[in-house]
C-alpha cells in the first residue's frame, strides 16, 4: 500500500493516559470480569458488588470509586454486551457483502445465535429477564438498535408484504411519534422511499431469532432432536420468502 497522506500520530489513546488514567481502566475491567463471572455462575441477581469488592482484594466503598453503584455497573455490562454482539454481526455483514439478500440474512442470523451461544450470560443479561428494580437507561436502546442495524439494511432489499399491512400500520405510528427510529433507518437504508417495511421486516426478524435463541440458550430445546440451527434456517428462510429477498441460501 502507498504511504497515507494522514500518518496515525505516535501516540494513541491508551499510550497518552496517565498512569492513573491507565490504572483505574485496568481496575474498571478487572471489576466487570468479576462481575460477568458472577452472571455466568448465578444469573443477573447474583450481581454483588460486595462480593466482586471481596473477590478482588477491594472493600465495597473502595470500588464505587470506579462505579457508582450496582446498577451503574449492569448498565456498563450491558453497554458493552451490546458492542460486542453489534461488532459481531457488523463484522458478518462484511464478510457477505457479495452474497445474495437472502443468503446475508441467513449469515447475520447465524451470527446473532453463534454470539449467545458463546456467551450466554450476556446474551441473557442482553435478552433474558431484567434484574429487579433495574430500568436501563434511554442510551442502551440506541446500543440495542446497533445490534439489528445490519438486519435493516438487508431487509429493506425486500418488498412489502401484504399480510403484515396490520403491523405496518403499529410500525408507522411508532415512526412518527419516534424521530431516532427514523433516523436509525435512514442510517442503514439511505435509499428506502418508505422505511415501514423494513422495520416491520426486522422487528420480524428479531422476535424470530430471540425466540429460537432465547431457547436454545436456556435449554429448552433439550432432548428434542433438532438443530436449533435449522429452525432458524426455517424462520429466517420464511421471512425472506415472505418479503421477497433475492437469491438462495
């Protein structure tokens, strides 16, 4: 490759922190480590900041110097789960960039399901049932729409479906009382004329994999004999038919 006009600088963001600035983000991991540990060993209620203060070598008030309380720390947790999941499928939606509509549909899908299967405890802390008394922040569901922002722009390859016109007409109303819905859209699918039917296609789409995957996740698919990986194949397949997706699998 020839020499960028715009050299990087020799110092990046990590190497111009202060020590301090470095330590406390070294801490501040090895706090969400902690706790993603205690989710992955007893749920969402198991989250203790005693606890992850104990297993440290901290004490409790010594920690909220670096989160302000428990539920500071599920909302950086969850922050977090949805950037990797929404890196994760960006990345798939690259690496198919050349396929047909109907074959990224089905990779994006596989994606979403191949990231909650190797994390389930943040797959659930993302889709699984809320901690009590816990409200996430408005900003988390910016995070969450990054997640399906990849689903948008392929569906809205797709035509409108007639029998989904009830639920165009629900999705139409949340439009126009929710501008950043609209610009969520936009942001994915520049060139729809009507960005309705690509949000109802993947408002679709997402109860379709967090059903087979929400599943899947909790065991409930134990001893059946199917792949939930077919059944997502099914659903997802059905969907394309369904709004006319080009190509095959």
């Amino acid at each position: 490759m020839p020499p960028s006009d715009n050299p990087t600088p020799a110092s990046t963001p990590d190497t111009a922190q202060t020590p301090r600035q470095r330590y406390r983000a070294q801490v501040q991991q090895e706090i969400k480590q902690a706790a993603l540990a205690q989710i992955a060993a007893g749920g969402i209620e198991a989250l203790s900041i005693n606890a992850i203060a104990k297993t440290l070598g901290m004490s409790g008030p010594a920690l909220y110097k670096y989160f302000r309380n428990r539920d500071d720390l599920l909302t950086v947790l969850i922050s977090d789960g949805y950037e990797d999941a929404a890196e994760a499928i960006r990345t798939t939606a690259h690496q198919v960039a050349d396929r047909s509509a109907r074959a990224r549909l089905l990779a994006l899908a596989h994606a979403y399901r191949d990231w909650a299967l190797a994390q389930p405890h943040r797959y659930l802390l993302l889709a699984g049932t809320p901690a009590a008394a816990y409200e996430a922040p408005a900003h988390t569901t910016d995070s969450a729409r990054a997640v399906m922002g990849p689903f948008v722009a392929v569906l809205a390859e797709g035509e409108p479906w007639p029998a989904a016109e009830p639920l165009y007409d629900e999705v139409r109303t949340w439009v126009t009382a929710t501008p950043a819905v609209t610009d969520w859209i936009a942001t994915y699918a520049p060139k729809a004329t009507d960005p309705v039917p690509a949000l109802a296609a993947s408002v679709l789409a997402w109860t379709r994999m967090h059903g087979i995957v929400s599943l899947e996740v909790q065991g409930n698919f134990g001893g059946m004999g199917h792949d939930a990986g077919t059944l997502l194949d099914l659903e997802m397949g059905a969907l394309a038919d369904a709004v006319g997706l080009a190509g095959g699998a």
